[in-house]
C-alpha cells in the first residue's frame, strides 16, 4: 500500500473539512473594531498560506482593503494599529509565524489566529486575540496542503464576517455541493476514460508541468503546483496569462530539453475576458509549434466560486494520481522535514509569554 498516510482519506473530505468549519464558525463574531482597518496582513507558509493566495486572487474585484501575504519571519514595515493581521500556521508552531506574532504583539495590531493548536494557539489565548482554532479531524494524512478546507474555508468565513466580501450560508453550501460533485467524477474507482484527472496524470508523465491561466486562478495555479511538488515530488510551476506572453514564450527554446520535457497545462475558463482567451489560443499555438506537450482542461463550474474550487479538487486528485503512477507515498515530505529540523528559533527561548 503506497498511501500509508491515507492522503486519500483527505482528498475525498474536503467537503467534510468545508462543512466542519462553517458549523464551528456560524455563531464566531469578529470583534467590531475590525471591521476598522486600513489594510490587511496574513502570514503564512506552505500550505497553511495557500488558502490566502486562493481567497487574494479569487476576490480581487471584490475586495476594498489591500492584502499582503507574508511567508517570511517579519510583517511589513507598514504594519500599524489599523493593520488586520491574519496569523496561519496549521500546527500553531510555524516559526516564521511564531516571529510575525511577536511583532503584531509589538505594534497592537489587529490580530486573528486561524490554527489547530500549538504556541500560537496558546499566545491567542493569552492575548485574548479572536482565533478559530480547529480540530483537524478530517484530514488524516494531517498535511496542511491537503486541509485547505480548514485554511482557505475558514478565511472565506471570518472574511464574509467582517464585511470584506460576500460569503454566506448560499456560499458555503454552494461550495460543498461544487466539491462533493468533483469528487464523484474523479475518484479512484472512475476508470481512466471518465476520468479527467486520471487522463491529465498520464500526460504528464516524465513531464515538468507548468501551468497557466488567468489571474483570477493565480492563487489555484500557486496551490496546484505546491501540492504537485510535494504529493509527487516533481518539479513545477506557474505562469499566468497574460504576463507570460511578455516574456515566457521567448524562453521555450533552449536548451534543446526544453522541448521534450517540458509540458504547458492550460486552466481555460469562459468567465475570463476575451482578450484573455483570444491570448490563451495564440499561447498555445505557440508552445505547440515549438514542439512541446501542451495539455488543457476546460473549466466547466459557472463562476469563479465554483471554478476555484472545481480546481481544487482536480488539483488533489492529479497529485496524487501523479504520485501513484511513480511508486511513492505522497504524504512525508523529507526535504522540508529536514529544514524544519535544522532550525533554530523554536530551539531557543521563545521570548513571547
């Protein structure tokens, strides 16, 4: 058995981790002070900050307050009083997080932790800093990349709470239903012809993928190629249309590898301009003629909610699926363990209580 972890078992209950965190969050009230802000802060790393790129870009033109991510040790200099400071760390013992709540402390800004435990959670307390602190007992492989039902939902929550975008119980139940649906159609048990992310598994086999779209996916596009470099461990990344126009398709010539292994992966949507799907097609023309593997996939949900988290879930499935095909559990992650284990702020006092 390759996925001792059951990183399966995460994948099918993202609906799960969805509705758990509406049901926790329902009665939670933000303090009214911050709905008074002048910007927005979220610290966060790896998959605990995945769901802040999802919710950055998905909301863009919804969105009056400027949100920066930080995935670093330090807030920007801006920071103040007026600033909302969004603390991620799933296991609540995130380093980088750990220095960036001790600087939120310093300045008395607006805090809001989202976490499942740890020093952070404990600092929330003794702060008395509003948090959501959740149980992740839907998430049995226990890798913050798979639990984005409890990151990027419950940010999608405390947002509609604070009255910076739209999200309510229509929302919440919309997505739930969205999820479960994609769920079906791509299951293990859904042979490979009826099966999209089955299919896109296969082309990319022995393939760097690098995958594009439209801006209003870029935080999908930056989660779906966290996830492929952790569950398969193949190297990947993104490119959003138009930008890579200016610049990316003058690189598809050398060296002469490029061409034999490098596959381009195209999120196409209708909802996207049309200047953007006129750029799509010409992209695509391009990389063909230079004689790459170009691979697409068609959006199929009827707005940029549904579309997001329809790519979520494709996004679960093809990692995995990625992982199966070259013989390896998806779940440990050695390499970042490794870092982890050579730091050195958690091993020194930490002067925060």
């Amino acid at each position: 058995m390759l996925d001792k972890s059951n990183m399966m078992g995460s994948i099918t209950a993202l609906a799960s981790q969805c509705q758990q965190v509406w049901n926790d969050l329902k009665s939670f009230n933000p303090p009214a002070k911050y709905q008074k802000i002048s910007k927005i802060v979220v610290a966060g790393m790896g998959g605990s900050a995945l769901g802040a790129h999802i919710l950055k870009s998905l909301y863009r033109a919804e969105l009056k307050v400027s949100i920066e991510i930080v995935n670093d040790y330090h807030l920007p200099a801006y920071t103040n009083k007026d600033t909302l400071v969004f603390l991620l760390s799933y296991s609540g013992t995130t380093e980088e997080i750990l220095s960036c709540a001790k600087e939120a402390k310093k300045i008395g800004a607006k805090v809001l932790v989202v976490a499942a435990g740890g020093e952070l959670a404990k600092l929330a307390a003794k702060e008395k800093w509003p948090a959501y602190i959740f149980e992740p007992k839907n998430n049995p492989c226990h890798s913050p990349r798979m639990g984005l039902g409890y990151s990027l939902f419950s940010l999608m929550v405390l947002f509609g709470k604070l009255k910076l975008i739209k999200f309510n119980d229509r929302e919440a139940q919309k997505v739930i239903k969205t999820v479960k649906r994609y769920n079906e159609l791509w299951r293990v048990q859904k042979v490979i012809d009826e099966n999209a992310a089955k299919l896109l598994a296969k082309q990319l086999i022995n393939k760097v993928p690098f995958f594009l779209g439209s801006g209003m996916l870029a935080g999908n596009l930056h989660t779906l190629s966290n996830q492929i470099n952790e569950n398969a461990k193949v190297f990947a990344g993104w490119f959003l249309i138009p930008e890579a126009n200016h610049h990316l398709m003058e690189g598809l010539t050398f060296p002469d590898f490029v061409k034999k292994d490098l596959a381009l992966v195209f999120f196409e949507s209708l909802l996207d301009e049309e200047k953007i799907q006129k750029r799509t097609v010409i992209t695509k023309e391009v990389a063909k003629k230079s004689g790459m593997t170009v691979a697409a996939y068609q959006l199929q949900e009827t707005d940029w909610l549904g579309q997001s988290f329809e790519m979520l879930v494709l996004g679960g499935y093809l990692g995995f699926y990625l992982a199966m095909i070259y013989v390896i559990d998806p779940t440990p992650i050695p390499a970042v363990d490794y870092f982890k284990q050579k730091g050195v702020f958690l091993s020194q006092s930490w002067q925060l209580y």
